[in-house]
C-alpha cells in the first residue's frame, strides 16, 4: 500500500496497496521551506532548492494578512494555486486523499491515519520531514527532493512569470509535493491543511479524489486570518467537505460550531461521523512506563448510529502521544480509517457512491498497531537520558511540546499532571509574535503550581520578524499572575536580587519557598537555569522541564541535539 502525507501548516497524505507516503506539516500557509528549521540544519545537497524557496512570498516569516483564509475577496486565490497544478499536469487528480483540517490536532491525527494506513500494508529538523514516502514513512529522500525540484523548477518559474510574483512558498512546496505523490503513484494520500480549509491551497482535491474529510477541532487560532470569530473559523474549515463525501468530525464542538458544519455537510449530502459522539466511550485506564517511554493505556469504543453506522472496541491500547486530547485524536483517526473500510451493507454507504469500500483492507491489528506505533517530535517528546546529557542536563526529565494557544497550553498541563501528579515543574517558553501570550500564561498559572518560568527567544522560520522578545512575554506572564493572585518574584523586585545573594551563598531554603518568572536570551541558558532550580527545591532532585510555546523552540533544541 502507498501513501503520502502532506502536512500544511500540515498537509498530509499517504496509503497505498505496497507502498506509502507522506508529505508533513507545512507551517501554517506562511510558507517557506526552511519551517521550522534553520538552513544550519538542512542537508548541503540542498542549498539551491532552500535558496529558491526562500525566494518566495513566505508568510510563516510575514504573518498571514487579515482574511486571507475566509472564503471572500480578502481570501488567498484558489484559482491561482490550479493554475499552477494545471501547468503541472494536474498532478493532485491522480490519487485518492484523505483531507484534515482543524485548529489543534491536524498532525496528530494525520500521523495515526497514516500509520494505520501503514501498518495495514509543523517538519521539526529537516524540510524534508514534509514529504515521507514508503512503508515506513521517512522522509523523502534529499535526492528525490532535488531531482522533483529541478524538473518542475521550470514550469514554476513559468507560473510565477504568469502570476506577477504572487505565488507563495506555500502553493509551490504543495504544488510540488503532490507532483511527487503523482509521480509514486501512491494509493491515497493524507493531507493537512495549512490555514483554515476553503482557501488553503491543499484544498484544491476534487470531489471524485477525496475518501474522506476531517475536521479535528475549532479554536481561535489565527483569528484574523480566518474572519475574526469562532463562526467565520468553522465555515472556513467546513469549505474541505465535498459532495458525498463521509465527514469525519473529531470535537468536542460548541454546539452552535458544530451545527455549522453538520449543516455544511447536509448542504453537500455528506454522511458524518463524530468522534465525540455519546456511544463513544473511549477512556484512559492509566500512565505507565513502556520500553522506557511514557505511555497511556486506553480503551478505544466507537458505537456511531445515525449517517453512518459504525460499531468497534480495542481494548488495552498503548498510547504514546499522551494525554486526553491524544486520545480524542486517535479516536477520530480510528474513526476515519472505519469509514474507508466499512462495506456498504455495514456502513450504509452505497460504494458506487463514496468508493470502492472493498479496495481499503484495514484490520483490528492494523489500527492497533497504527495507533501504538504514532508519535510525533515536539509532541509530548520526551529526551532521552542520553539526549539530556549532550545538552549538559545530565539526569534532567525534558519534555517538548509545540503546544502555543491556550486551549493547547491546558492540554499539556492536564497531560503532565496526569503522567506526573505532584511533580515540580519549570517551563522554558519561546512564542511567536501573533499569539494570545497572555492567554497562554493564565492557562498554566491558573491550572497548576509552577516552580519557574523562563522565558526565552526563539527565531520563527529562521527569521526574527514574527519572534516575540523575551522581555514582552515576561511582562505577559507577570500580567497573568497579577489577575490570577499567583505570587512569583522576578528580576522588577527588590527581592529578586536577595534571591540571586542567598544563591550565591549556596542557600536553598530561600529558593524552596519561591517561584521564580524571569527572561533569558537563549534557551539552552534558560534549560540550565531551570534545572538548576528544580535541583535545589526538590529534596530528591526530581521534576520536569517543559519546553513549550512553538514548535519553533522545539525545533532549536533538537537542533542543538544534532549539531
């Protein structure tokens, strides 16, 4: 079985009979190659592919322009991402797909789809991460990079001539991953979309190549862009459902939201499944350790009876992306890979309709494997004690996690509260210029007992123009503190500086009973610092550093890991 997977600021896509692909996470329509990653970090066979993307318009570095993901004048241009396809030779009109789209949850979810898909036959380190191929879904080759790269480089630089320049990292990185899933004759491919949903340019999938549309969650994130309310994000989002198409819907939603899209998928005679339906009792059983690693066992129960009807239990399921949040993705992944393998006298799904249901042979044991095989870097990532060490953190816990709005920031809370009651924690928080940093903030300060903060600097897409100073965010939490009556002394009080003395004299027992916010240039410094504190106020040296607020920060860790 082949199969892609596209991320857009996650497109996704992969499965096929014998052999598999992905191409990953493209950073939020903001597009350019380089990502998440410096071009330290990309391969030198490389070089001439990152030098022409950076070349283009990439608004991962700009910031996305107000409206640009709504369905209106303000939106991005679908036609001129077809435009370009057509010059391509239509290359996404030659295999099946799967489309995710959704505020939180798009990798996650992609990643248990395709490793089901796998198993049955938002790019962190390398640009490459965006585009996997094979059974074991690594990423695609340097080689194959360049060579995809060198025969369209003509026909793109024809399309940008066409377009006044105004084609975008975005469109070209999509444009050319689907040439490559095209070229592998992959089976299907599981795409995320990058911002919103019906003016991304993965949306340009027909009717007749989607199997199924997928919606995980809906959030305030890039408000702006996508029309200013949580109503104007829905209908962006709803604009990946096609006529007869199954919608899978992950959740929980408001109740007006999720109106908005089950009245979107009735407009277009889409049967829906929701993952966070009432005869859906999936649940985690508990947090242990598996191979060394962290995981959650949980049972996963899908009872569907309306548009479709779907009835399935796998009890006892290892988890390694933890937390409830984790699980609600891997119930929605479980869910969509049921619709593409019911039959018609199961499902209720006439396959002359939707699909030839009996092409798409997915097993119990392939799900299970699937799910307990999925993780992702910078999600719940756990160092090693060998990783921790080449930092110079011997014996510290590291855990990094990408998560950057407020409902991602309760999440990771719950999840390490869940896997680690009681456990010290000190955050280390690099964000982005354009999030709810003050949000974020109350989120962990209202949730929990947090021994530091440090807040820190990381470039976003190897630049500094959407990189949100230190000291800004050191103000925002001192904000959020201020309204949530959380005490914690930082370097604006007298006694900061007391603190820093009774250090110096090798006391503990002042530092024990503070909590301390305080800004730091660089994150390797703040990791240091923040292991250090937890040292002296834990008596057995134990507690967590979570390094969170961007995948980008995440990215400059594992970076620092592989130099």
């Amino acid at each position: 079985m082949k199969i892609f997977k596209l991320l857009g600021q996650n497109p996704v896509l992969r499965y096929r009979k014998h052999s598999i692909a992905n191409a990953m996470e493209f950073p939020d329509y903001r597009g350019s190659f380089k990502g998440l990653c410096s071009r330290s970090a990309e391969e030198p066979e490389l070089k001439d592919f990152m030098e022409y993307m950076d070349s283009l318009k990439n608004y991962e570095k700009s910031g996305v322009p107000k409206g640009a993901g709504t369905d209106s004048d303000d939106g991005f241009d679908l036609r001129r991402m077809r435009r370009l396809l057509e010059l391509l030779d239509n290359p996404h009109s030659k295999f099946k797909a799967i489309h995710i789209a959704g505020t939180k949850g798009k990798g996650s979810t992609a990643a248990f789809i395709s490793n089901i898909l796998r198993a049955e036959g938002p790019h962190i380190q390398t640009i490459r991460e965006r585009i996997s191929l094979g059974r074991l879904g690594e990423p695609v080759s340097a080689k194959a990079l360049n060579d995809i790269f060198h025969r369209s480089k003509k026909i793109i630089n024809q399309a940008r001539e066409l377009e006044n320049e105004r084609i975008s990292h975005f469109e070209v990185l999509t444009a050319m991953a689907f040439k490559l899933f095209a070229q592998e004759n992959v089976d299907i491919a599981v795409i995320e979309a990058g911002l919103g949903g019906a003016r991304d340019a993965t949306n340009v999938i027909c009717g007749s190549g989607l199997v199924t549309s997928v919606i995980t969650t809906i959030g305030e994130e890039h408000l702006a862009a996508l029309g200013g309310s949580l109503e104007s994000i829905a209908m962006a989002k709803s604009g990946i459902i096609k006529h007869k198409r199954p919608l899978v819907l992950g959740g929980p939603f408001l109740p007006h939201i999720e109106k908005i899209l089950r009245d979107k998928a009735s407009l277009m005679s889409s049967p829906v499944v929701s993952a966070s339906d009432a005869g859906n009792r999936s649940r985690i059983k508990g947090v242990g350790l598996l191979n060394g690693r962290p995981c959650q066992s949980c049972d996963i129960v899908i009872q569907a009876d309306k548009d479709l009807k779907l009835s399935f239990e796998l009890f006892d399921v290892k988890l390694y992306m933890l937390g409830s949040h984790q699980l609600q993705n891997a119930v929605t992944a479980t869910s969509t890979a049921l619709c593409l393998r019911e039959s018609e006298d199961k499902a209720g799904i006439p396959s002359n309709d939707i699909l030839d249901a009996s092409g798409w042979q997915i097993s119990d044991g392939s799900i299970r494997a699937g799910l307990e095989n999925s993780c992702l870097l910078g999600r719940s990532q756990f160092l090693t004690s060998k990783e921790a060490e080449r930092l110079g953190l011997s014996k510290a816990m590291i855990m990094l996690d990408g998560a950057h709005t407020k409902e991602s920031a309760k999440a990771l809370l719950h999840t390490i509260q869940m896997a680690f009651p009681g456990a010290r924690m000190a955050l280390v928080v690099a964000m982005a210029s354009d999030k709810d940093h003050v949000g974020f903030a109350r989120e962990f300060l209202s949730g929990g007992q947090i021994d530091a903060v440090l807040l820190t600097e990381s470039n976003i897409a190897g630049a500094k123009s959407r990189t949100t100073s230190a000291s800004f965010l050191k103000d925002c939490w001192i904000q959020a503190s201020k309204e949530l009556g959380k005490a914690f002394l930082h370097d604006e009080m007298a006694e900061y500086q007391d603190l820093l003395d009774a250090q110096f004299d090798g006391s503990t027992s002042v530092l024990k009973n503070k909590n301390i916010l305080t800004a730091e240039a660089s994150v390797l410094s703040s990791m240091k610092i923040a292991d250090q504190i937890l040292r002296r106020k834990a008596d057995n040296g134990s507690g967590i550093i979570i390094v969170t607020g961007s995948l980008h920060i995440v990215s400059s860790v594992l970076s620092t890991l592989h130099r």
